[in-house]
C-alpha cells in the first residue's frame, strides 16, 4: 500500500482514479479507490446522510403511515358504524380483520424475493397504488361476503411493502445507522394511531353524502390519499446508492466504500462488500441458510408476541376507550385516541437513536419491554377507568419503541443479500401471526375490562422478554466462538459466517 500528498482539492488521475483529499491519500489496491482524511469523511458523511435523510427517509415513512392508517382505519369505521350498516356479526367482523393477515403474512416472503428483480422504485411504490386502490373499494362493500373479499386483497398487496423497506435500508445505512432510520419511519406507524383518529373523526362528517354513510368516506379517502403517496415515492425513490440522482459521483463512489467498512468511521461496522450482493445470484442454500438461522426464529416470535399486543392495539383502542365511559360520545373517544400514539412517537425515536449510539439492539428491548408489561398488568386489574387510560400511554411506549429494535436487530445479524431477504421476511411473516391473535383476543363480550384480552398479551409479552434475552446470549456465544477461531473456515466467505463479521447484542 502506497501514500502520496496531493495539493487541496486537485483530483489526481491515475490507474485507480485517485481522489485528493487535501492531505494524504493512500490507494486501495483492492478496491481502486483512496482513503480520506478525516475532515472529508466527517464532511462527506455527513452530506450524504443528509441528503438520504430527507429524500428517503420522509417517502418511506409516507408509505408506512398510509400502510398503517389503510389497515387500522376500519377500527375507526366499527364504532360509527361499519357492522350495522353491514348487518354483519362480531364474528363476521374479526374474520375480516383474520384474512387480511392470511393474505398479508403468505405475500412477504414472495416479495422479498422480487424486490431485486423489479428494483424498490418500482415494487415498493407499485404495491401502495394497489393498495390504495383497494382500500377505495372498501368504502363501497355491501355484506360480509365483499368485506371479507376486499380485506384479503388489502393484505395481500400490502404485505410486501414493511420487509421490503428494511432490505432496501439495509443497502443504503450502515449497520449502525440502521435503527434511528427505522425509528423514524416507524413513528409513521403511532403517528398513524394519532392521525388516524383526528381524520377519521374529520371524513365521517362527510357523509351521509352521496349515499354513502360517514364510515365509508373514511376508506375512499384515504384510498386517494394512499394512491397519491405511492405516484411520489415512484418519482423521488432512488434504486439504489448507485442511482441516487441527488448524489455527486465522488458522493456515491464514498457511499459504496461506506458500506463495505473501508472508510475508517465504518471500520467497525463490519460490513461486506454491496457491490457484491448486487451481482449476487438468487441461491437456494442462502434462502435455506436463512430459514434454518436461530436467531430469526427467536426474534420472530418475539415479534410475534409485541405485533400480537401492537396489532390489537390499533385496531381496538378506540371500543376499549369507548368503553371507558370518559367521553360522551364515540367521536370523542376518536379524539382521545389520539394521545397514547402522539406519547409514544417521540419516546420510539429517542430510544432507536440511543440504540444505534450504544450499538445494542437486544439489550434495549429488555428495558423497553418492561414498559408495557407493566402497563398490561395494571390495565387488566385495575377499575378505575382514568388509571387504565393512563396504562394505553405506557402499552403504547413499550411496545412501539420495542419495533425499530427487533426489526434492525435481524437485519443487522444477517450478511448477503438473499439470505438477508429471507430473514427478513420470515421474520415479518411469523410476527405477522400476531394479527390472529389480535383479531379474536378482544370480543365485544369481554368489554369494558377485557380482563381476558389484556392477559393474553401480557403473557406473550413476557415470553418475548424471555426470547429475547435468549437471542442476546446466543448472540454472544457466537462472536465468542468467532474470536476462539471456530468459525474460522469461513474467512473471506463474504457473510455473516466470517469471523470478522460481529453479531450485535
């Protein structure tokens, strides 16, 4: 390896395209690139998450937001009408909540699997309009036979879009820079509980206009909301680092050195070479090596438990503050719905920020965890309805600060694309069975207590606190075996197999 002084800011031309940097420049045989000095890395890094921070960042959390308010707005629709107007049952009305994660949970893996081939500006905004499509259409169902048709359809096309934006963050941040990302654009999903409720109250005054009632306007508006969100992700999402418009070449070229841990900032990050997993082939052994990987098994179950309380959460919180009795009527238990989310939001930033800082995912979701197990255990036991409402806050706290965690978590542990693919996805897919549980967990029977329903997701939300601290000490069994030489007939293997790639706790 080589060093010459190159004068400030003249790009010196040679066999590797050196790049000046203002102080020494060393050339990287293996890559035909240069190091930096510190300055330019601190100022490249810096504008080049800046600019990645407002030009995806906001479109993802769009997209997720509108994900989040065309699943859970039918909970707003239920309690000003939805089930007369249908003259369906309860149950009828939890099987249509039931099949939309049917459809939801079987869509995941498959499109993970394609969103390479297609490329994300493509798949990622495509799906939005489908769904967006579809939720319009639930504003004009009839009878429980088109309820239930049209809610498989929904989850069907929306299933792709949350694996799909974590495999497509995973190409672009470094693993350390992950969580404060998902962070952000999962507040969309709380922010989702707290607007949904303020627009939900806002379009059911439409009606009855058109001969349709207030519940439906709900659905076709924000069907067209969705469908708009989805034609702008299509115009301003990058492919890839590589694509990015908005990035100057000696930008992207730094980017990509990045990610493969070349710049001495990412040193530490570990990560292998993306120019590599885009010219990666799809392998089945990789997708098997993904499916048979103990740690998605134990962070997908423990997802399983906090979407079982996360998913019940959005779509019953406005009938169990109803049936609170500390609001007059049902358009103000809209109104104070509201609140539990917008709590909640800043706390899911501040705790993924700290994750990413201390580089723990596990460990800081056995703090959070606790949050709403406690607030489990007290809604569940205790009468008075003003305690119980405050309990929502904590519910909310815990488990929507726990999400960024898990989802980075397997992401982060997971090396080469298509295995990353299939973790991910599976992940999503197992945890997604927690749509089942929330679905029949909270029958109007059981109401105003739902004694029954609060312990149910208590239960499950210790058992993630169990799966959890298991993964952190496998995790840590594993970076040990790596420094004792045991996985050392995987070097230079390019995955998560090298000893040099460390497993976060």
């Amino acid at each position: 390896m080589t060093s010459q002084q190159a004068p400030p800011g003249v790009l010196e031309k040679s066999d590797s395209d050196r790049i000046s940097t203002g102080a020494v420049t060393t050339k990287r045989e293996d890559v035909g690139g240069v190091t930096y000095s510190e300055q330019d890395e601190a100022r490249l890094t810096k504008r080049i998450l800046l600019k990645m921070d407002t030009r995806i960042l906001p479109i993802l959390s769009l997209l997720f937001l509108c994900s989040f308010l065309d699943r859970t707005n039918v909970g707003n629709a239920k309690i000003i009408g939805l089930e007369s107007d249908l003259n369906i049952s309860n149950t009828q009305y939890n099987q249509g909540l039931a099949v939309f994660y049917a459809t939801y949970i079987a869509s995941e893996l498959p499109s993970n699997l394609l969103l390479k081939k297609i490329t994300p500006r493509i798949w990622l905004p495509l799906l939005t309009v489908v769904w967006g499509i579809v939720t319009m259409c639930l504003g004009f169902v009839r009878n429980f036979g088109s309820f239930f048709a049209v809610r498989a359809v929904l989850g069907l096309a929306e299933g792709g879009l949350l694996p799909g934006i974590v495999l497509y963050l995973s190409g672009l941040y470094t693993r350390q820079e992950m969580a404060v990302r998902i962070g952000v654009f999962y507040t969309a999903a709380s922010l989702s509980g707290a607007f949904g409720g303020l627009l939900a109250r806002g379009l059911s005054a439409i009606g009855p206009r058109g001969g349709l009632e207030g519940w439906r306007w709900i659905f076709i508006m924000e069907g067209i909301i969705t469908v708009v969100a989805g034609t702008i992700a299509y115009l301003f999402l990058p492919t890839s680092i590589v694509t990015a418009s908005y990035l100057t070449q000696e930008e992207r070229e730094f980017a990509q050195l990045r990610l493969q841990g070349k710049i001495r900032s990412a040193v530490s990050d570990d990560r292998f070479n993306p120019v590599l997993e885009r010219e990666e082939k799809l392998k089945w052994s990789e997708v098997r090596r993904g499916i048979l990987n103990l740690q998605v098994w134990l962070t997908a179950t423990a997802y399983f438990a906090i979407l079982s309380g996360l998913y019940s959460f959005g779509l019953f919180l406005p009938t169990i503050i109803n049936d609170l009795k500390i609001t007059s009527n049902a358009n103000q238990s809209q109104l104070w719905s509201v609140i539990p989310y917008a709590v909640a939001t800043p706390v899911t930033v501040a705790v993924a920020f700290a994750s990413d800082r201390l580089k723990l995912r596990g460990v800081v979701m056995l703090f959070t965890l606790l949050t709403a197990i406690i607030g489990y255990a007290v809604i569940g036991n205790v009468p008075s309805p003003h305690v119980r409402f405050g309990m929502t806050c904590l519910m909310a706290i815990g488990m929507y600060s726990s999400v960024p965690c898990i989802l980075v978590w397997n992401s982060n542990n997971s090396a080469g694309h298509y295995k990353r693919a299939t973790t991910s996805a599976l992940q999503l897919a197992i945890a997604n069975c927690g749509g089942f549980v929330a679905t029949f967990a909270y029958p109007s029977v059981d109401g105003p207590l739902y004694h029954k329903g609060h312990s149910i997701i208590l239960g499950l939300l210790v058992y993630a606190w169990l799966a959890i601290l298991t993964n952190v000490f496998w995790c840590t069994k594993i970076n040990k075996d790596k420094a004792r030489g045991k996985y050392d007939q995987f070097t230079g293997s390019g995955d998560d197999r090298d000893p040099m790639f460390k497993m976060i706790l």
